[in-house]
C-alpha cells in the first residue's frame, strides 16, 4: 500500500517544478532576486513610478559559481580576518574566478534575449548586484541580505550605469563577482554569517536619465525623528550618494508641513553622461552658471517628495531610504528604497508641547524627581483601575519611572514610555487621537497599532463604560477624600514635629494618593474622548462651525471650580480694598512688603488682614509655577497677593461682571447651536447633553489640577522645615537648598536610609548647575520635540539661540501669525511678551498677554489681560479654558509668537479663527 506524503510543501524538495532563471513581476521576490530588486518589484505593483527591469535570479549565479564552489570555500578557509591585506587578496582571487568563469549553455543567450525582450535596442541600462542571505529560502521567508531589515550592509556589492548591450554580459559577470568584495567579506565575517555563503542575483533596469536626483530619508537617520530629510543634487543620484558634487539639503520637521528648512550648496558640476565619450560612464560636467545657487528642489516639489516617501513608508511598514532622480520633463522616478537601518528599541521621542504647563522653564532636582515620583505613583494607580495585572506593572516599572527627562534643566515627556505604558490598555487605540490632542502632539510618534477585534475589545471596554459611568460618584468621593486629607493639614505647624513625624505624616498621606489619585487620570481621558466626539458632530452637523468659535463659546458658563473661586476671591478682597481708606494709594506708590507689615499691625482695620490671612489659608497653594519647590507659595511671600489685589482694585474689575460677561458669551452660542439645529431636534438635545459632559469634565479637570497645587504646596511645606532642620545641623549652607536634593536623600538624612552623607556638597554642586543653566537658559533650550538615538546627551540637538531665532517666523508689520483659536472675539491692543511672569509689572493698561506657555498661577495675570496668545497648549489647556471662562479673546499653539511679536508691538487678534496681525512694530 503506497503511503501518502505527509510533508509539508515548506520542506518538499523544490526541483519539482524549476524556478526561471529570468524574473519579472511578481517572479521578483525577496529569496530569488534579494530584497534591494523585490522591493522595486513591489513598488511597481503598487503604483509607483520605476524604471522597467527584469532580474536574472540567484539560480543563475549558482550555476556559474556551483563549479568553483570548493575553490572559493578554500580561500575563505586560509583567510586571517584579522588581516585586511589578506581578505583583500582573497576578494581579488574569488572574484577573478568568477569574471572569468566559463557560463553554463544557453545562459548568455538568456540575458541578451531578456534585454530584447524589455527594451528597445540602444537602451541605456543600469546593471545592480543583489546579495541574498545565506542560500536564499522559500517563499515567504524574510531572508537577511542587502538592503533586508537585518543585514542591510548597503553598497558593498557594485552597479553600473549607461550600458550597452555589448557591455551586458560582462557587467552581469562583475554583478556576481562584487558578491566577494572585501567589504562584503569581512562585513559577513563580522556578522557570524558564512563569508562565502552569499547569493548574488543581477538587476537589469532601463536607465532613467534624471537631470536631478535626490536620496530621501523618511525619518530622521541620526535620531530616528519622523522629519523628512532630503538630499539632491543636479545630475545622477550617484552623485549624492558617493558625495562627489554639490549637495542641497532639505528638512520637512514632523507638523510642520509649512515649513521647509533648506541648506543650499553650491553645485558648479554634476554627475551625469558626455556624449562625446559615453564609454566613460558616469563622469563631472558643469552645471550652467544660472543653476550653481539655486536649490535643486522646489518646496511645492519637497512637500510632494514626502508624501510619496510616507506612502512608500505604509507599503513597507518601516521608515525607508529612497533614491530617485527626475528626467528633463519634470517626471519622478524611482530606482531604490531600503529600510532606515536603525535600532528603533534605542530611539527615544521627547515633547515638553503639555509638560510645561506645569514644569515651565528650568527647574531643580527636587521638583524633576518629586515630578518623577508623581507621574510614577498616579499611573500605577490609573492603570491598576483599569485592570491590568500586577505582574504586568511590575514589568513595566522602567517605565513608569522613566516616564519624564530633564534636559539643560527642563521637563520633558520621554513619550516612547507613555506609549508603552497606554498600550497595556486594550482601549488605548479607541482614545488615542483624544489623548495625543490633548497633549499637544500635533503629529504623533510612531505608527498606529493594529487593529483590535470587537471581541478581545469587547472585556475592557465594558469595564471602562462601567468606569464611566461611575464617574461622577468616583470624583466626588476623590474631592471628599482629598479634602479631609488636606483639611487638617493647612494649619498645622510643620516646624513643631520631629522630622520623622513629618515624614512618616507625608509618607501616610503618599500611600493615600497612590490609591485614589488615578481617578483625576480617567477623567482626563473622558474629557480627551468626549472633547473629540464633540468636535467632530459639531463639523459634520454644523456646517462652518471649525472655522468660529462655536465650540469654545458653548464650553463657557458652567459651573465655578477651585481655580476660578481662587481668582474670584483675590477681586472680592480688591473690591473690598476700594473701600479702604488709604489702602489704595499705598498699594499704588509704596514698597509690597512695607504695606503688608501694616496689614499685619492693623493700620488698614480689622477686616481686610482677616480677609487676606482666610485667603491664604484656603488657596495660598495656588500661585506662579506652583508646582516647583524652589517657587515659593503666596503664604510665604503674601505681600505678592496684595499686589494683585492693587491692580484688580485700580481696574475696576468685579465678581458679577464676570460672571455675567462668561453666561452672555455661553447664551449667545447655545442661540447659534439652536438657530443651526432647529431642523434637528434629536441632534441638538445630544449635542447638548455631551456639551453638558463635557463641561463637567472640564471642571473636575481644573478642581484636580486645583488639588494638586495642595499636594504639591503639603510637599514645599514639608521639604522647606526639614531644609531647615538640615541647615540648623549644619548639613546644608542655607534652608533654600533643600531644593537641590532629591526626596530620598533629604528624607534618608532623617531615617538613616540616605545614599550620601556628604549632602552639602551635594546640594551646593547641583545650586552651581542649576544657576548655570538658569543663566544659559536662552543659548540650551531645546526644540519643543525632539528625537534622540542611543546615548541620549550625544544625540539630543544642539540649537544655540542664534539659530532657533533664523528658523522662527519672521518679524513685521503686516505679518499674520495662526494657532489654534480657543476663545472668541476681536481685540486690537498692545503686546506685552512676558517670558518671566514673576518679573512682569502692571502699567495700567490691559495688554495683549504674549507668551510660551502658561500654568494656573497666570491666571492672575491673564485676568488683566484684553487677549491672549501663547505658543503651546491646546484647546483644553488651562490657557485657553480661562480665557473661555472670563471672556478673553485667546488664541493657542501660535508657533514662535514670542519671536515675532515685538514688546510693544500693535497687534491685532481674532480668537475664533485664531489668526494674529501684526499691524505696527518697531523692529529696530
């Protein structure tokens, strides 16, 4: 009885059915013709633009090398690699072997006929080696070899261009031959791979007789950044690639589209072909005199450039590097594409668009690694609520600690850590464009997971409907829970406990917020989700509303939150001090802190220092950049908050007003939502409700951000009594710089678990740091993102003032600056930029605020404002959350604003589009 086989068809002898020694099509696949010629394959297929060709495949090169097969492992045997002279006389003697191989019957004949059948006759052809791995594969396999995501090893085979049909043969011979390059020898070597076991298949592509050529780069190579970087020269692509003439460079930063970077060589030759002697080959020829200094490449053409390179990117799944030229009658064409040979594990992605919110400017190592300690305790937390296991998290714990960088002094997210840590959530793909909006990522890292199924999405999303729809419950009890926390600790004398007592006390209130901080996370992604869905029924259901300011006015006139009841607070005490005799002309004509003392002996009455001690004690966390130690509170410098109180009383300002003025703008939108829905009732009784929402998840945004000031000011109060324990023991030169420790050496001083004991001079190296950064903080700041490869200080940018202002706008009357509009209304007013809000002075007028980015404690400042404009934030930033809830025209993400607009500039401003005029400027 004959028994059936039962091998499978992957382990079945091949012979069966003989594989064609000429290739085209999709004939031309990585394990026959190598991945350099499958890819030209591929790219065909799809579309793009490629010269015709055809590829003789591996079969062919092992019926000529097959033979001398015992001869070439013999030279390989005898060779020291240690030795570059003897790899390079082996190199000479195999290849020798090979040009001069005898070739098996009907094989010459083969080529020729494949090139009649493929071109004309007189075609011009380029002739290219593609090394395979070790001995090919099956089909399907990913096979190493040149231009393959494992074993690049690019440009060790040869190619040769403009050939003749005469020349066809000879040239396939040193296609084969190049297989054995001393390079490729040592490289296979290197690699652990057999340096005889190449496999080298030829390609046979028509030439493409570009007048300018080009090497693009989809990512950055340095960093791994998702720029486009191109290089192009006049002439042929070998041009560039062999670096023999002069080359422009190019640069579309990642969401920037606008914006092109261009570093223009001059370029007197190219590479191309002379007619007069075209047995040279490629050879330098001049580039007319009207061309050597302009760029090579249009803008119109760089942007097209990049779009067909994330094209070809989502073809082949990986950044590519792509090789192109354009002929005489502006048509692109294609000849090359391989993967960006790059170690992604080692890449790191950086942002501070949201981070300096809250960490804004250079900060010190208590508040980088308090911050640090903080993201790390809260995300666990979010994460073990949404379900993933503990075993999962203790895996990801690298993460979570790394999860924010310093660089010259400043914030940043590392956001390859956020990504990985999101993407334990089987959710995460459903609320990722929400949550990179609102975090100020205009073009995301990375490329978008998988697809997730309905059924494995099925558990977790019904667990997070659950979450939400328990939500309201989760954050009234956080605000309970909070408030008992804090409640008892506002005025306690942290000064009168012994050191442990206070750590152990902080310690107690730490295992607490690890437990229920998490919530004030899910409600950032509601808000993100909600904010979304809401924008996208207002643009398909209300025609025009992108281009106004519909959403944010309908998002005005909700409910007060903390951060709003503290403002409101400071104008109740100025309109309290208008009644004051004598109070107002002291504020306005003499030193803060003489009329505080006064304040304090009662000169002013009974009632106002009682009303300003009350405000302190209830909101005297909330303040400029309150989120870093070495910023001191309100309760420590009070006389602060009296200027303020000089400034809201001599403007006049008044609670109701504003309160009135936010319910006009709100009931203005909701008539225009009304008047555009009327035919649709259904529509707009669900917009309403998901507006309501999302009012509320705004409010509870503001009311956590409110209670993390708390958090934050509990953290100062205790770091600042035990600097001062230390500085009493003689442990630190001055109670300040417990804000160049680090929480566990400042604790561990105390409970005997510190890593030093040296701490000031500990302290006292890391104050000279900080103050140099501090001083070189214009010369160091880096780029809002940046991408780094391998070690990061190597690789991070090196932008010196000098530069990052040439690349900022341009400044004038006249130009039009946009963002994001965030807040409605037209204003025309003077520009006040304030990059230091602590240095900034009230003359009196209501300026047009111009800054980087702002945190909760600009509120003060913003409330005396006519309009605002920043560089960063986002539609649900707090900027522009304030500028809705006091009816201040705003506008966010205004790329390089505070380069652009001078001090004192005019400018005009429209909140709803968000476009800025700069009408008159002194640019002297």
């Amino acid at each position: 009885m004959k028994m059936p086989d039962i091998r499978s068809k992957k382990n079945r002898p091949r012979h069966d059915r003989p594989v064609p020694r000429v290739l085209t099509g999709a004939q031309v696949t990585a394990n026959l013709a190598g991945h350099k010629l499958a890819r030209l394959a591929r790219l065909t297929a799809a579309g793009v633009r490629v010269p015709p060709f055809y590829a003789l495949s591996t079969d062919c090169f092992r019926a000529v090398a097959g033979p001398l097969r015992d001869r070439i492992d013999k030279e390989i045997a005898a060779t020291d690699f240690g030795n570059r002279a003897a790899v390079e006389d082996t190199s000479a003697r195999i290849r020798d072997l090979l040009e001069r191989a005898t070739l098996p019957p009907g094989l010459e004949e083969e080529i020729l006929a494949a090139y009649d059948a493929a071109f004309s006759p007189g075609t011009l052809v380029a002739v290219r080696a593609s090394v395979t791995g070790q001995g090919g594969g099956t089909a399907g396999d990913e096979p190493g070899g040149e231009d393959s995501s494992r074993d690049a090893f690019a440009g060790m085979s040869d190619s040769f261009l403009y050939v003749r049909r005469s020349e066809l043969v000879d040239r396939v011979r040193h296609c084969w031959a190049s297989g054995f390059n001393a390079e490729s020898l040592l490289y296979r070597h290197a690699q652990g791979h057999d340096p005889g076991g190449a496999q080298v298949a030829v390609g046979v592509q028509r030439m493409a007789l570009g007048e300018r050529s080009f090497v693009m780069f989809t990512c950055d190579p340095r960093t791994g950044a998702a720029d486009t970087v191109i290089a192009a020269a006049y002439g042929i692509g070998e041009g560039v690639v062999q670096e023999r003439v002069g080359v422009d460079h190019y640069f579309l930063r990642a969401g920037a589209a606008d914006a092109v970077e261009s570093r223009i060589a001059t370029k007197p030759e190219k590479l191309g072909l002379d007619p007069e002697r075209p047995q040279d080959g490629p050879v330098p020829l001049p580039v007319p005199r009207h061309l050597r200094e302009r760029p090579v490449l249009s803008e119109e053409e760089i942007r097209a450039l990049a779009s067909t390179g994330c094209t070809i990117e989502r073809l082949f799944g990986a950044p590519q590097d792509i090789e192109g030229t354009f002929t005489a009658d502006g048509t692109l064409h294609l000849v090359q594409s391989r993967p960006v040979t790059i170690d992604a594990s080692l890449r790191r992605q950086w942002s501070n668009a949201n981070v300096t919110e809250s960490f804004p400017g250079v900060t010190t190592t208590l508040t980088y690694t308090f911050a640090q300690d903080f993201y790390r305790t809260i995300f666990y937390d979010l994460y073990r609520r949404m379900g993933v296991p503990a075993h999962t998290l203790h895996r990801n714990q690298p993460y979570l600690d790394r999860m924010i960088g310093l660089h010259h002094g400043r914030i940043y997210y590392e956001l390859n850590a956020w990504y990985h840590l999101h993407q334990q959530l089987a959710v995460f793909p459903l609320v990722r464009g929400g949550w990179e909006k609102m975090m100020g990522l205009s073009q995301p890292p990375g490329r978008p997971e998988a697809a997730v199924g309905p059924l494995q999405l099925a558990g977790p999303a019904a667990a997070v409907a659950y979450r939400f729809a328990v939500h309201d419950r989760a954050m009234r009890c956080f605000e309970s829970w909070w408030e008992r926390v804090i409640a008892s600790r506002r005025d306690r004398d942290w000064a009168a406990l012994d050191p442990l007592a206070r750590i152990r006390d902080f310690q107690e209130v730490w295992a607490d917020v690890g437990e229920h901080w998490g919530v004030t996370l899910m409600n950032d992604s509601a808000l993100s989700t909600t904010a979304g869905i809401v924008e996208k029924l207002l643009k398909a259901w209300v025609p025009g509303s992108a281009q106004d300011s519909l959403l944010s006015d309908l998002l005005c006139g909700d409910e007060d939150n903390h951060s709003v009841d503290v403002v409101l607070s400071v104008v109740r005490l100025a309109e309290y001090a208008r009644t004051v005799p004598g109070l107002q002309s002291a504020l306005d004509d003499r030193p803060l802190r003489e009329v505080w003392q006064e304040v304090e002996q009662g000169r002013f009455g009974d009632t106002f220092p009682q009303r300003v001690v009350e405000h302190l004690r209830r909101y005297g966390d909330r303040g400029l950049q309150e989120l870093k130690m070495e910023q001191p509170s309100p309760r420590q410098t009070p006389w602060e908050l009296l200027r303020l109180v000089g400034e809201y009383a001599q403007a006049g300002l008044e609670s109701e007003e504003l309160r009135r003025r936010e319910l006009r703008i709100r009931a203005d939108a909701e008539q225009r939502l009304a008047t555009a829905l009327a035919r649709h009732p259904v529509r707009r009784r669900t917009l309403s409700a998901l507006l309501a929402r999302l009012r509320r998840y705004i409010r509870y945004r503001e009311n956590s951000r409110y209670r993390r000031s708390e958090l934050f000011g509990l953290a100062k109060e205790v770091f600042r009594t035990l600097g001062a324990d230390l500085t009493a023991r003689g442990a630190l030169r001055e109670a300040d710089d417990v804000v160049h420790l680090t929480q566990t050496e400042l604790f561990g001083y105390f409970d005997g678990t510190a890593p030093a004991e040296d701490l000031r001079g500990l302290a006292e190296a890391r104050r000279r740091e900080y103050e140099s950064a501090v001083a070189a903080a214009d010369e160091t700041e880096l780029p809002l993102r940046f991408t780094t490869l391998g070690p990061v200080r190597d690789t991070r940018p090196q932008q010196p003032a000098a530069e990052r202002r040439s690349a900022a706008p341009p400044s004038g009357d006249g130009l039009t600056l946009r963002g994001l509009g965030s807040s409605g209304g037209r204003v025309r007013g003077v520009a006040r930029v304030v990059l230091d809000p602590g240095a900034y002075r009230d003359d009196g007028e209501a300026p047009i605020l111009v800054a980087r980015e702002t945190d909760p404690g600009w509120l003060f400042l913003m409330l005396r404002a006519s309009g605002i404009i920043v560089e960063r934030g986002t539609l649900l930033s707090h900027t522009a959350i304030t500028g809705r809830k006091f009816g201040i025209p705003t506008i966010v993400a205004v790329p390089g604003a505070t380069t652009a607009i001078l001090d004192g500039a005019m400018v005009e401003m429209d909140g709803a589009s968000g476009v800025v005029t700069i009408v008159e400027q002194d640019s002297a």
